[in-house]
C-alpha cells in the first residue's frame, strides 16, 4: 500500500520531461479518514478542486504550448494523488508532443481518474478542463464570501487541532450562516512545510460560537496533515461538536508547485462552486 513516506516528498527527483503515467502516487483516503471516526461511507459529499498553473506540452511541430487546468477529484475516489507526484506527472508533458489540448485533455483525465480510482469497485473519471491562453484574462480573482471571523480579538494558545474549543448554542432557534477566515495554515503531512489557506464554513443549526471557532481554525498552524485531511477533520470536528443541520466547509490553499488544492466537502448533494482563485493563490 502506498503512503505519505514512500512518495517524492522531501526526496531528490529526476526531471522527467517526456510523458510518464507512473509518476503518479496515490494515497488510499482510508487511513487519515479512520483517525476521525470514519470507517464506513463518509457522511459528505464533495470534491478536491485542482488547479495546474504549470501545464505545457509540445504541438506536432515541437512548438510549446500552454493552458491552465481545472482537475475536479470526487471525494469518493479511494485515493488522493500526492500533489509533487502530480507536478512530475504535468513535468513530463513539457517535452512530449501531442496532436492538440483535446489529446492532453483526455490523457490526463484518463491518468489521473486510474490513480484516483484505484482499487475501487466502480471506478469512474475525474473531470478535467484545459483554458487556453486567450482566456486567461477570463480567469477572475475572488475572495471567498460571508462574514470574516478574523474581525474578531481573540486570544490563541493552542496550535494543534483542538475540537474542544468549538461549542454551540443548543438552547435557541437555528440560524444560517457563512463564515470565512483566511487564517488557516497546517503542514505538509510529510515535509512540515506551510501550506496557507482561507475557509468558508456554511451552516444551519445551533450557532456556532465564532470567537471557539476562530480559535480553533488557528488551532491547526502546527498541525502536520494534507490538505484533503484538513478539511475532513474540520467537518468532521464541526458535524459532531455542534450538530449543524446542513454544513458544508470549503478551502482554498495557496498554489505549491504550480498546484493548488481547494477542497469542499458539504452534508448534503449540491453543486460545485466554480473554481475560482483567492488573491492569494
């Protein structure tokens, strides 16, 4: 089985530039999702939104190309794909010819779904989109919407995950809310290097106590996890301590790479938001 410490992380890699599949390393989900109580089908649905900054690849005529990548993951896939392996796996198209972006569409989406999929017993795809040069200047910059915790005053003493700091109020009728922070920051699961993220938590149910709340988002500043698994907990931490209705938490981490993750996961069907960058990514 394939985990964190047998991947590239923190290791010396050859650069690879012509096409190679067999970079890709994925990680089963199932090991970090039992550390929060799921053992089963988890109680989320959702998706890791990808984005490929670093996309080229040759035409038939040797001249370079580029675009941007939008790669959607569900998280139902019974595997992650480790973001460096991800970079080598993109690294590997810099010097390999195809006949046009339909090719390095399809090819992609048919690697990264094999990866992802593995193992499972009804493998599907990924979804994988590929914006070209002339419409960069499309892409928009947007921070994510609702009500900033970091307005808040509040005092932080703990930097690794701390659930016992979030409550609510049981005692009065529901709300609906969205909050946002963009002082959330973890590390690398293997590297320990920072990986820097805003967060909107939507809600209905008990309010949350926001100032708990704020505290414990900064609670994670030390915490050694990917991306994907930081989300989970957060959900998971949210979905049992304060027993919300609907809920749905969604990050946004700044580009490592070349790469950045966004993942969402939410208590109920809905769909994807548009994956659109944060000033800072």
């Amino acid at each position: 089985m394939n985990t964190p410490e047998k991947s590239q992380l923190g290791k010396a890699s050859a650069y690879i530039d012509q096409y190679d599949a067999s970079l890709l390393f994925p990680i089963p989900r199932a090991g970090k999702r039992a550390e929060i109580g799921i053992t089963g089908a988890a109680p989320f649905f959702g998706a890791d939104l990808w984005t490929a900054f670093e996309l080229s690849w040759l035409n038939q005529r040797g001249k370079p190309q580029v675009a941007l990548a939008h790669i959607t993951v569900p998280c139902e896939t019974p595997n992650i794909v480790e973001s460096k392996s991800f970079k080598l796996y993109l690294n590997s198209f810099n010097n390999t010819r195809f006949a046009d972006a339909a090719e390095v569409q399809a090819r992609i989406r048919a690697d990264i779904s094999e990866a992802a999929w593995r193992g499972a017993e009804r493998p599907a795809t990924v979804g994988v989109k590929l914006i070209s040069p002339d419409l960069f200047d499309q892409e928009p910059v947007h921070e994510l919407d609702g009500l900033s915790l970091d307005r808040l005053d509040v005092e932080c003493t703990q930097y690794q995950p701390a659930p016992e700091l979030l409550t609510a109020d049981f005692d009065q009728a529901p709300v609906s809310e969205v909050l946002t922070s963009n002082l959330l920051k973890s590390n690398c699961l293997v590297t320990g290097q920072p990986d820097w993220g805003s967060v909107q938590i939507s809600y209905s149910g008990p309010q949350i106590d926001q100032e708990g709340l704020l505290q414990y988002l900064v609670s994670f500043r030390n915490h050694n996890e990917f991306h994907e698994q930081c989300v989970e907990r957060i959900f998971m931490d949210l979905w049992t301590r304060c027993k919300p209705i609907k809920l749905t938490v969604y990050a946004r981490y700044t580009r490592r790479g070349g790469l950045d993750i966004n993942p969402l996961r939410t208590s109920h069907p809905q769909g994807l938001p548009r994956n659109v960058r944060t000033a800072r990514q």
